[in-house]
C-alpha cells in the first residue's frame, strides 16, 4: 500500500491528499497491533513504512525548493498562492474559467469521460452522472465494505483536484474504472438487467476506441 502511494504522488503530486485514506488504514491497523500486543510487527511495520517515506521527503523537498525558487508557469502551488482558495474552488467545479487554463474545468468535463469526440460539457447532465455513482457505491456500503476504502480514495482524489481548480476529465479519466462500478452498483439497487449495462459499457468503449483512431489520425496528419 506504501509503495503504491509513493508511486502515484511521485507520479502526479495531487495525490498526496491520498496520504489521509492511508493514514486511516495504518491507524487501524497499528490499534489492532497494540492492542493484541504484537509489538515486533509494530516495530517491523514502523520501519518498513519510514523506508518507503523516505523518497516521499526528499521528493516534497525538491518540489518546495523547486517552487520556491524556481518559476515554473503552471502548478497546483502557484494557484494557490496568487489566488484564493473560493476563487481556486470556483474554477474546479467550472463556474468561471482559471486564469492560468485555457479552458473551463471541473464539473461541466465530467461527462465528457464517456463521450470524448464530442467533448460536450453539461452542467446538469455531469452532477446527474456523479450523484447516480456516488449513490450507487452510498446504498451498498453497508453490504459490500471492501468498497469504502474505494469509494474514498475516488472522492479525496476528485476532491483534491476540485480544489486545485484543475477538475479535468482528463484527469478523472484514470478513475474511469471506478465510476463504471458505482454506476453499476447503481444499476443493481434499482434492480435493472445487467445486459443493459453491459450494452452501455460496450457503447462507451466503441466511443474511446473510434476517438483514439480520430485523434491518431489529427497527429498523423500534422506530422
């Protein structure tokens, strides 16, 4: 779990807001230690987890240093330093456009992860996809526990890149997977034929495969 976390905030560092999911897990964990007295596996997971840390620090230093010192046009900390957090918000969810994006962000993108050519953005259509996922993960937590962790880490990551002011559908897109099984756990508590969903899964993957050709095609011809 800690070398999968490093790998991902090493990899983009908006995903350090993870950090909180997988101080939840290893807080339980350590209690459940503690508690049964299994002081050497505390031991042995408190230096196992420090060895996986330590790129982590030397990497939030380089980036500190980085953005200290150097001036690097677009990043998540100059958002936040020439702008206030509302004004950040507003930008992720797309009510206005950021002044360092070229393009709106956030919420209005969200639909465009599952009709990429057209690249439509709908404000209504977007939070009705996000309320009918987030819904079906809600009703079946209780049944299906080991989609908590899950369902987390999807809304601390969108969360974090809300708040960033960058809500891109294409950096959504990543979760991909992870929406399809909320919007079918959907399907199942209203009780609806698993073709049907199959059939709309197919539909969606028909769609990124004729988009991947078209934009193949774009780059080709400018080369």
């Amino acid at each position: 779990m800690l070398l999968a976390f490093m790998a991902l905030v090493l990899t983009r560092y908006v995903y350090a807001v993870l950090g909180l999911l997988v101080a939840y897990i290893l807080f339980g964990y350590f209690k459940n230690l503690i508690v049964n007295k299994d002081y050497k596996k505390v031991s042995r997971i408190v230096i196992l987890g420090s060895l996986c840390a330590l790129p982590l620090l030397f990497w939030f230093k380089y980036i500190y240093i980085l953005e200290k010192d150097v001036d690097t046009g677009l990043s998540y900390f100059t958002r936040f330093k020439n702008n206030e957090l509302l004004y950040n918000l507003k930008a992720g969810i797309g009510l206005i456009k950021h002044e360092e994006v070229g393009k709106v962000n956030g919420i209005p993108a969200f639909i465009s992860l599952f009709i990429p050519i057209t690249g439509i953005r709908n404000w209504i259509i977007s939070c009705f996809l996000i309320l009918t996922f987030t819904t079906g993960y809600l009703v079946n937590l209780k049944k299906h526990s080991s989609f908590n962790k899950l369902f987390a880490a999807i809304m601390l990551v969108m969360t974090g890149l809300v708040l960033a002011g960058t809500g891109f559908s294409r950096y959504w897109l990543i979760m991909l997977p992870g929406f399809l099984l909320g919007f079918y756990l959907f399907f199942n508590y209203l009780k609806l034929k698993d073709s049907l969903f199959v059939l709309l899964a197919k539909l969606i993957a028909i769609i990124y495969v004729i988009n991947e050709l078209r934009l193949d095609y774009v780059v080709l011809s400018k080369l």
